[in-house]
C-alpha cells in the first residue's frame, strides 16, 4: 500500500500528459462526427503524420545548426505550426478524396473507406520515410531537457509541463473559435442539420471542409507534442492512440467539443492509475502489458451503458 | 375486449406527447385515430408496437400485458403494422419481403437448415406458396421477383400490406395507409382495407387524415390533440362534436378535397 | 442463373463468347497441368474458375469441371510445384474465413473488425493440447499431451463451439450498437484476445506467450499422419465445400431473410417478428465458428501458432476480401479471397524479388525500404477505398435469389392442389 502511494502521483502526472494528447486527437473524432456522423478512422493516421511532419521540421532545424540558437519554445510553435498545417491539410484531402464523393452513401461505407484511408496512410508513411531517410521511425531531437524534482517519488519532465501548456492553450483557442467566430458557429449549424444550414446560405462542403481541417490541425498539433515528449515515433503510433481518443471522445460524449477534452483527461488518468492499481491487487499478474486492453474494456463498458457519454446526448432514432 | 390501453402516458422531455389516455379495440373492428398533427397519434401507435415504453399505464392485447415488451414480441402476440415513411426491406425481393412477416410461423431450426431436411424444405415451399397467395390477394402478383425499391409508391403500399398480413395478426395497425395516393388509389385502399377485415377478421386500427375515407370505412373514431383524448365515438358523433370542431378549426383542416 | 434457357450440351447454336469461355477454361486447366511452374498458368488457372462459375451451363456440367480441377489437376500439378500448393491452401482458408465472415457482414450487416480472434481461439484451443502446453495446467493421470492427431477430428468441433462461444460473449453486450459503434468494439476485442494470448504465459503459463506453441501434432486418420501439403490441402477443400452449402443454404432460409430484413431495416424487421438479439447472436456465433474451425486447420497446418499471426491486420486483411469480391454474395467471397491472396504471395512477391534480383545486379539501387511485399497495408488500403467509392457491391455483387423450388410454384397450379400435396405427404 506505502509504495502504491508512492506510484500514484508519477503516474498520474504521466495519465494528465497523455490524457491531454489524447482530448487533443479526441476532438478531431467529436467534430467530424458531429458533421459528418462518420467515425473517421483515418484520423489516428492524420495525427501520425503530424508527428511526423513535426519532428521532420525539428530534425531540419537542427540539421541547419537553428535549433541550438533558438529558443525552446520558438523551436517548438514552428514545429507545431508544420504539423498542424500539414495535418490539417491531409485531413482537407481525406475528406475530398476518400469522403465526399460516398457522403450519402450507407453509412458504413464511409466508414470502411476510412479505414482503407488508414491503413494506406501507415504505408504510405512508411515508404516516404524509407526513400528519404532509409528508416521509417524517427527519433525528434529533445527541447525541454529540464526535469524539477518535487519529491523523490514525483519528478516532474519539464517536456511534461510543456505538453500540458500548450494543449490547454490550443484547446482554449479552438473553443473560442467554436463559440465565437463566425465559421465556428457555421460548423455548429452543420453539425445540428445540414439541410436548414444549407438553407441559410452556408456553404456546407466549406464548412466540412474547414471541420476536417481543424479537426485534423488539432490531431497534427497532437502529434507533434506527443513526438516531443516520447521521442520514438514510427508509422504505427497512430493505430493504438487513435482508438483509444476515441475511446475518450465515446467517453466525453461523441459530437461535444467539451466533452472530447473532459473524455480524455479521464481515460488518461483512469487508465494509467488505473493499470497501476490492477496492478497491486493481482500481485503482478495483470500488470502494465494489459494497460491497451483496459482501454478498450473501458469503451465497451461505456457504450453499453452509456453510449450518450459524460457530456453527450443520447439520440433515438426517429421512427 | 382485444386491445386496451389504460391510462397510457408517455413523456418526451418536457412534452406530453400521450397523456394518460384509455382506449380500447373489440375484435374485428375498425377504428380510427385522428387528431391535428403533432396530436400524439403516431406516438400512440408507436407504443403499442413496443417502439417507447410508457411512463405509466398498460397496454393488453387479449389480456397479455404488451407494455414493456419488445417490437418482436408484440409481433409475435398477433399486432401487425405499416409505417407513416414506407419501410420496406428495399433491396429484398417482393416475395422475400412476405417471407420475413411469415419469420414467427415458420419454426425451421438451425440444424434443420444446415441439414437440408425435409421438413424444412416442405415448410420452406409451403411458406412461398402463401406468400404468394398473399401477393395475389394484395394485387402484386407477377412481380415477385422484383426489388422491393424498385416497385411504384403505390405497390409499396400494397407491399407493405402483404407483409403485415403475413404476421397473421390479430390487430393490424395503419398509418396513414391512404397518404399521397390519388383519390383512385385511396378508393381501392378503402375497400382493401374492409375486404381485409370482412374476409380475414382482421381488427384493423388507422391513423387517417382524409376524412373521407375516416368517415366512411371507421365504425369507432378517436380524437387527439395534444396527447390527450378528447372525444370518441361513431363518425356520426364526432363529426358534431364540438370540442372536435374547435380542435379542427384552430388550424387547417388536414382534409385535401 | 441466365434468362436463356439452359441445355445440357450447349453445343449447338453456342454463342462465341460462350464458346471462348470454355476454351480458356480447358485451356487453363491443361496448360497449368504442363506447365506447374509458370505464374501465368497458375493464375489463368484460378480465373478458370471465375469464368466456369460466370458460364451459362447446367451445374451437370460445371460441377465435374471444377471438380476435376480441384480434385484432379491442382492436386497434380501441386505435386511438382509445392509452393502453389500451398498458395492454394492458404487462399482456400481465407476463402472459408471470408465466407464466414461474409455471414456476418455481408448477410447480416454487422461490421465485425475483430473476426480473427475467433479464429485464434481455434488456433489456440487445438495448439493447447496438441503441444506439451496442456502439461503446464492439467495434471490427470490419464491425461497425455499432446494428444494423439485422431483427436484433430473432434478439435474441429471443439474450435467451432469454443469460437461459437467467443462470438455470443462478444455477441451480447454489443449487440445494441450502431454499425460503425460495433465495428470499433469488435475491433477492441479482436485486440484484447490478441493481447491476452500475447500475455497469458502468466501467472499460470497457458498460451506461451510471444514465444508460440510447437510443435503442433498432425492430424491422423485411421492410422496415417496427415502431415503432407496435399493432405491439408483436400482438408481445407472439404471444409470451404462444407462452409459454402452451409452458408449458401442459410442465405435463402428463414434466417438467412432475418439477418437480411435486419441488415435493410432493423425496426421494421422487429416488428414483424424477427428477433434482433437472437438473429445477430446467431450470425455472430456462425460467422466465429467457421473461423474456429479453420483456425485448427490452420494450426495443424502450420505446426506453429503465436499471436502475431491474429493482428488486426488479419481482420482487415479477410474484410478487404469480402469487400473486393462483394458484400453479401459467397461467390464474391470465394472472388475476393483467392485475389488478395494472389495478389500478397504471387503478384507483389513476384516484383519484390525481381526488384530484389535488379538491386543484387547492380542495375536499380533500390532500398530493401521498398520491398513490395512489405506494403501489404497499402494494397489493402487503397482496395477499400476504391471499391467504396467506385464499386461499393464488389466484383461480383449480391443478387437476392429464391430456393429452387419457387420455379415450380410460380408455374404450379391452383392452391387446393398444393395443400392436398402437402397434406399428402403429412400423412
């Protein structure tokens, strides 16, 4: 029990710093959801190559000598600003491409054209890397190399604190921009009804157009803040960290932008205390190799019981 | 007494959509529903299909209790039905669409399909031969073949009669049957529908906005507005019935001719 | 079917294209059977049966062609080039594991993204024991592992109710869902039972972990070791035999029309009597056990079994089949499967090591970055989204079809006459 109180408060830090990557990706599910009403599965591949993008445009800094001179943070903003560009670029040609021509289609064939997405992206990741680099995982250079002890038990990465900061910062922003701006409330009025939004002279395609681009900016921002902290990235991030932002996004609650960064923050702490304390009462038999499945156990007990989420409503289908 | 709802409310939100409304069916009969729209009707109908539980209240069919019990049990207890919005199966065949209203009397297993036994084939083939029968009977004959959505409006209409019947239900519910057909069509829907009951001793329900078809085919008339039951009767009752009248004036009347 | 009515020797007033058919298909049948070794006749030979299939002919005639292939020629012609051999046995258990899994998805329009975890409980259960494994859990006198390969036969049985069971847990919590909500929860439990065989060397060791189990015992009958390519090759083509009448008689029974009536409109379907939670269940136990049973074939087969062989991809892998070949339709199954498979083994490892051969010449300076054969994701990526946008039925698109016997009906007389038959034969 002593060294269980020991424990806790590490990985509860480590939770709060993944939770907030994963309400960051969330938020890219709930807003194309609440658009589209499309589980976009490729989004986990939008994040990764925002990963990518990022840690490419940190590899570059440094292989021209700017990094050293630049101030940390400075470095940091010109990688996010290339990840999210870059992901929410792709996400603007996801839609157009593999989306937009099978929109009324039934439903799940979006659906499964997302995950063709998916998986051609990883690949596709892949074989870009491999020509130009000759290996398709990446190691991103290190910014916030500082760590500030506050006890022997709790150490806290700088890196850490960063990732927090700047994702409460970007969600802070795109929250205004939701409620505030006037494409915001366009995108609200086409998540309610696209027929009447249409009806009042918003262009729709924009719109979702301007969806996924946000949405997959959020994701790219994500994954460049999860290449700073975790260094390693390969082709296959995405698959295990999209599921479980989704898992978050179900848990706040599919369609409510609050409730992808309230489901994240959650499942982050749920699941990495979570494992900790499975941990501790098994006596090691279910330890850190079953923290993925927690996860899922978790989505599948939600959407039995509560399928609406925290936040969410739950709809009946009209008879 | 066949169907009998007591007290029946259900509450959407801050709606009353159906409140606490007592109604009942003797077998054999046909009776309308009728109301403005927004007045609750389709709701009902919706309860008793096992679609909504209600908040309070019971709903019976021969005495068996329906409130709480799943669209496939009341089903199974003898109540049949046709929706508002067509709801076909569309890209099955015509006479497949039957063969699934026959699902609850045909008893062939798992291991009897997988087998191939003969039992399951001579259920199978006499299953076809009714549908069939039924087909003809509704006016679709020859076109079994053909995708459900690929029939026109009108035939989907029938369609979807045929395959109500096949249920062998006790109780058929119909919402708005006559909707969208020209005054032809909702003659012969008319008299479809009293054929129906007169040959099949089907008790048959409707939701109905063309008071002409309403008038002349219902011997029982339930009036809705606002999710309460403010009259009942014979046509001949209801058409000077005064609080019908006002309910009716307030608004357009729903009549088309 | 054709319109055109069918003669058993369609010789006379034969239209070329016709004509043209059956020469590629006895064309293909000798050239393979001459020539074992070349990729073209080995492919001609598999688009042989596509076009037999697609042939206006009675099934008098078709049925002992492709027969004769099958049991015959591919045999033959497997004898002097083991590897099509076994790129034949194992597109044959993808054929069976898409035939499956089309029951779930294609009939009843239930998205199931974890069907491979079926098919590993099959693997697994048959591996267990048919390894020293058991040894590690079970102590009874009587009891020795590996068991002996008569017990393959029962273990077939045994995989099929083990998944069939994996499939109702899985089954019934779900089964409220919305199809894309289903789809990510199946997906979530193909990965839970993939981490947990990856795991549960643990307390008790029971899977082995990551390490796998081997050596796998090999089937036996009456005595033989059934341990040859050929021997698991006929397994396999009377479990696909056995898996397609199953399934086809299924699709026009009365659940076959319930799982339809549910897949086109689920409230509607209800309300006509068709019971949702045992329908799906039923579909869901179905589909998994067809994967349990091939699973044991599989593990027999491969005589070594660990969890990477049940990834995700594998789910994907068998979903593009269905998708490619075409949703609802068991030919488009068998289609879709046989492609891809070729497609992985033939066609992309056919450029691999050609591109392969041009690096170690010095001609290309290609990086092993690029080797084909690595981009399985990418095939099956991009086959999803062009089918979905371009040609969402598949290859060969389902087409509603009635029993045989609605023929007779249609053309049959009176009611009176058919009720004194059935009464008739009541008696």
């Amino acid at each position: 029990m002593e060294q269980l109180l020991h424990i806790l408060p590490q990985s509860l830090l480590d939770g709060l710093t993944l939770g907030f990557v994963y309400a960051m990706v969330a938020l890219g599910y709930t807003m194309i959801y609440g658009v589209m009403e499309l589980i976009n599965f490729a989004h986990s591949e939008v994040f990764m190559v925002g990963a990518f993008a990022g840690t490419e445009m940190l590899l570059f800094l440094q292989s021209r000598g700017y990094l050293g001179t630049m101030p940390a943070p400075v470095a940091l903003i010109v990688a996010l600003m290339a990840g999210i560009l870059m992901s929410g670029t792709l996400g603007v040609l996801i839609e157009r491409i593999a989306y937009r021509p099978i929109r009324y289609a039934p439903r799940l064939v979006p659906f499964i054209s997302a995950i063709g997405v998916s998986f051609f992206l990883q690949d596709a990741v892949r074989l870009i890397e491999g020509l130009w680099k000759n290996a398709f995982y990446l190691t991103a250079p290190s910014l916030f190399t500082s760590v500030i002890t506050i006890t022997p038990g709790l150490r806290v990465p700088a890196k850490s604190l960063i990732v927090i900061l700047a994702a409460l910062i970007m969600m802070l922003a795109l929250n205004i921009f939701v409620t505030r701006s006037k494409w915001g409330k366009a995108i609200r009025a086409v998540a309610q009804d696209k027929e009447t939004a249409s009806l009042m002279s918003i262009n729709v395609n924009s719109v979702i157009a301007l969806t996924f681009f946000v949405g997959g900016g959020m994701g790219g921002a994500a994954g460049t803040l999860f290449a700073t902290q975790y260094s390693l990235i390969d082709p296959y991030i995405g698959f295990i960290l999209g599921i479980k932002a989704f898992t978050a996004a179900v848990l706040g609650g599919i369609g409510s932008i609050p409730g992808a960064m309230v489901g994240g923050l959650l499942l982050g702490i749920l699941e990495s205390t979570g494992i900790v304390i499975l941990g501790f009462a098994t006596h090691g038999a279910i330890g850190i190799e079953y923290k993925d499945v927690l996860a899922f156990v978790i989505l599948i007990i939600i959407l039995i019981f509560k399928p609406g989420g925290i936040l969410g409503e739950e709809v009946r289908e009209k008879v | 007494m066949l169907l009998e709802a007591r007290g029946v409310s259900k509450r959407f939100g801050g709606l009353m959509a159906i409140d606490k409304i007592d109604f009942t069916m003797e077998a054999g009969q046909i009776a309308s529903i009728i109301g403005p729209n927004g007045a609750g009707k389709t709701t009902f109908f919706n309860m008793i299909s096992g679609y909504y539980f209600a908040d309070q209240g019971t709903i019976t069919l021969d005495g068996k209790r329906l409130t709480g019990r799943s669209p496939e049990h009341v089903a199974g207890c003898g109540i049949a039905r046709t929706f508002q919005n067509i709801r076909l199966f569309p890209g099955l065949m015509v006479l497949e669409n039957v063969l699934v209203g026959m699902h609850r009397h045909l008893s062939a297993n798992l291991a009897q399909i997988v087998l191939n036994t003969r039992g399951m084939r001579r259920e199978e083939q006499r299953a076809y031969e009714e549908a069939r029968e039924l087909l003809i009977y509704t006016g679709l004959e020859g076109k079994e073949q053909e995708l459900a959505k690929n029939l026109s409006y009108g035939d989907q209409r029938r369609l979807e009669l045929a395959r109500a019947l096949a249920v062998k239900p006790k109780l058929l519910l119909l919402d708005e049957p006559t909707a969208g057909m020209n005054p032809r069509e909702t003659e012969e829907m008319t008299t479809f529908i009293r054929r129906v009951r007169d040959e099949r001793n089907i008790a048959i329900l409707l939701i109905e906005h063309d008071m002409k078809v309403v008038m002349g085919i219902s011997e029982r008339i339930t009036v809705l507005n606002y999710g309460v039951k403010i009259a009942e009767g014979t046509p001949k009752e209801i058409r000077s019935h005064s609080e019908v009248i006002a309910a009716y004036l307030g608004e357009e009347t729903p009549e088309e001719s | 079917m054709t319109k055109q009515k069918e003669h058993l020797f369609p010789a006379s007033g034969m239209p070329a294209s016709q004509l043209l058919a059956w020469v590629f298909i006895i064309g293909a049948g000798v050239l393979f059977y001459l020539l074992p070794n070349s990729a073209i006749a080995f492919i001609m030979f598999l688009a042989s049966f596509l076009v037999l299939y697609k042939t206006p002919a009675a099934p008098l005639i078709k049925l002992p062609v492709a027969a004769l292939w099958l049991c015959v020629i591919m045999p033959l012609a497997g004898l002097q080039n083991t590897y099509y051999l076994g790129v034949v046995t194992q597109a044959g258990i993808y054929v069976a594991l898409a035939v499956g899994l089309n029951i779930v998805v294609g009939f009843a329009g239930l998205l199931d993204m974890g069907y491979v975890a079926f098919y590993a409980s099959g693997a697994y259960i048959y591996s267990i024991f048919a390894t020293t494994q058991a040894a590690n859990f079970i102590h009874f006198p009587w009891a020795h592992f590996p068991i002996s390969g008569m017990w393959f036969w029962p273990f077939l049985i045994f995989g099929m109710l083990i998944a069939a069971l994996f499939g109702i847990l899985l089954g019934f919590p779900v089964l409220r869902l919305r199809g894309d909500y289903l789809a990510i929860v199946t997906l979530g439990f193909g990965e839970i039972i993939r981490i947990v065989l990856n795991n549960l060397d643990k307390p008790i060791n029971i899977t082995n972990g990551p390490q796998g189990l081997t050596p796998i015992q090999a089937p036996a009958l009456f005595g033989h070791i059934l341990n040859q390519p050929l021997d698991y090759y006929f397994i396999v083509l009377v479990a696909i035999l056995l898996i397609i009448i199953v399934a086809r008689r299924l699709e026009v029974s009365r659940i076959g029309r319930a799982w339809a009536a549910m897949r086109e409109d689920e409230l509607a379907a209800r309300s006509m009597g068709v019971p949702l939670v045992k329908m799906k269940l039923m579909a869901f136990a179905i589909g998994a056990s067809f994967a349990g049973a091939m699973g044991v074939i599989f593990a027999a087969k491969q005589t070594f079994v660990d969890p990477s062989s049940f990834t995700f991809m594998e789910s994907i892998g068998i979903l593009a089949m269905i998708i490619l070949g075409g949703m609802g339709n068991v030919a488009g199954a068998v289609v879709g499967a046989v492609s891809v498979v070729v497609l992985q083994l033939q066609i992309l490892k056919q450029l691999s090591d050609y591109l392969g051969q041009l690096s170690a010449e010095g001609i290309l300076n290609i990086p092993s970055q690029i080797d084909p054969a690595k981009y399985e994701r990418m095939i099956f990526g991009l086959i999803l989204i062009l089918m979905c946008i371009y040609r969402s039925q598949g290859i060969l698109p389902a087409k509603r079809r009635l029993a045989s016997w609605w023929e007779q009906i249609r053309t049959r007389g009176t009611k009176k006459e058919t009720e004194e038959g059935v009464d008739a034969a009541r008696s």
